[in-house]
C-alpha cells in the first residue's frame, strides 16, 4: 500500500513569521487529509515552523541537507541540525539547485544516503527538461538519474521519488495526467530493474509541475502518481490545502501496489 503525500516546497518564500502564519491558517484546513501533509521550508524557518506544526497532522520537511556529518561547508545544514527540530523529510537534487548551485547526481547520491544514513526521509528530485523530451531522450535522462543518483540505496521504498519535469515547474504548464502516469510507471519499472521489484512497487513516486487545485484531481487519479510535490500553490494556505483534500470523499485512500490487486 502506498499512502499519497503531498508536499509543498516553499522555495526561497516566507520569512520564519510568515510561514508560522500560513501554517497556522493551514492546520484545519487539511486537519481530515486522507494523505500525508508536509510543508518543506527554508531552513531559517524550521525551528518555528517545528514548534508551529507540533500536535497538527503536518509534516516538517526541509528543502537540502549536506552530506557531511560538519565540518568546513559554510552555508550548509547537516541531517543532524535537521533531526534536532524534528525534520522528517528533505528534497534532494531539486531541479533549481542542479540548475543553480551545481547539484549533480553524484552529490544528489551523496546527499541522499547521508539523510537515510540520519533517518529522514529524501524526497529524491528527477526530471528531464524540455529539448530533453522534444529529443526523445527522456527515458535515458531519468534512468540515468536513478541509476547515479540513487545508487547504495539499499530498500528505493525508504525514499520518496519526485518527477519533476523541468518543462513545468513554475511555467504553468502541466505534464498531461496520463504523459506524467506513464513516466512514472517507467521510473517505478527502472526502480524494479536497479534495485527489487517488491521494493518498486511500495516506493511513493510524486508528481511535481505546476500542480493546482484545477488539475490535481486528474493527475491523483492515475495509479502510478502517489503524490505531488507543489511548489507556487503551496503559498496559500486555501490552495495547498484544496489540494491535499483532493480525496475529500475518499474515494481514492491508498494505492495498492500491483500485487495486492
Ligand atoms: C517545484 O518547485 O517543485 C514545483 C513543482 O513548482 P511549481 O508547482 O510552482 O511548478
């Protein structure tokens, strides 16, 4: 059974003070979700929003963690720094830190068995761009950021996977439902592939890409998508949280793996 999570990476948005508040206004809205609620918040806010989300069914996540226990890397957090407010989840790799600050999947790999390593839980960021899908060379791009960027793992289902297609992240454009339901199903078959299939069919694989309260419905009802990873409207609390409902009437609860159908 894979239980839906949704999480919302803030980015580089909401000062400590205004995302206390956000959280705040959030709690009852998604106080009845039928998935897994986490917000992943600059790491300036964490010690805030820990105490703001403490009691609440809402998850701490952070948006990068160092893969070195400390040491000599001004301007990082290490998994440690991260456990002591309570942080459950970390994004890894995320596209803006491939494309801005240098991330690749050896540190992506590095970063990652480190938070297992510390018992959080890696919210692992793949995704190709657009002349990568126009090229035809999807596939390859995603099999190569499993095999490099997840490589040691030991059980793929201890993490979480985002596919995140450049192409519609912060553009408004949106992989079609059934386009990001047959990507993932190629990343959970390469998971099967690179690591057990047991453990392929348990890992909870997101959506990520200019996701909303219009196209989540759609997108949630796909059998591979276990998720989404939202990043513009994770910011009101009335649109993050529309999402998370998106299974108000429970119709949809958890996703059974293929061997239990
Ligand atoms: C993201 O940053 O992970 C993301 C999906 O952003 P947006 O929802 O704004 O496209």
């Amino acid at each position: 059974m894979r239980k839906p999570i949704i999480a919302g990476n803030w980015k580089m948005n909401n000062t400590a003070r205004a995302g206390v508040a956000l959280v705040e206004e959030l709690k009852p809205l998604v106080k009845n979700a039928n998935c897994e609620v986490v917000v992943c918040v600059p790491a300036i806010d964490i010690p805030a929003v820990s105490e703001a989300v403490k009691g609440s069914n809402i998850a701490l996540g952070a948006q990068n963690v160092h893969f070195a226990p400390k040491g000599a890397y001004t301007g990082e957090i290490s998994a440690e720094m991260l456990n002591e407010y309570g942080v459950k989840y970390v994004i890894i790799g995320h596209s803006e830190r491939r494309q801005y600050f240098g991330e690749t999947d050896e540190t992506v790999n590095k970063r990652t068995l480190a938070a297992l390593e510390a018992g959080l839980i890696p919210i692992v960021c793949i995704g190709e761009s657009l002349e990568e899908r126009e090229t035809g060379k999807t596939e390859a791009v995603l099999a190569k950021q499993i095999k490099e960027g997840m490589k040691g793992i030991d059980d793929i289902s201890k993490i979480v996977i985002a596919y995140e297609p450049v192409w519609a992240i912060g553009t408004g454009k949106t992989a079609t439902a059934e386009q990001a339901n047959e990507t993932i199903g190629f990343i959970r078959k390469t998971c099967a592939e690179v690591f057990c299939p047991k453990c392929a069919e348990k890992v909870r694989i997101q959506y990520g890409g200019s996701m909303n309260a219009g196209n989540c419905k759609q997108l949630m009802a796909m059998p591979e998508i276990d998720g989404g990873l939202i990043g513009g409207a994770s910011l009101k609390a009335h649109d993050f949280s529309e999402i998370a409902n998106y299974d108000k009437g429970g119709m949809a609860g958890m996703k059974l793996s293929k061997e239990l159908l």
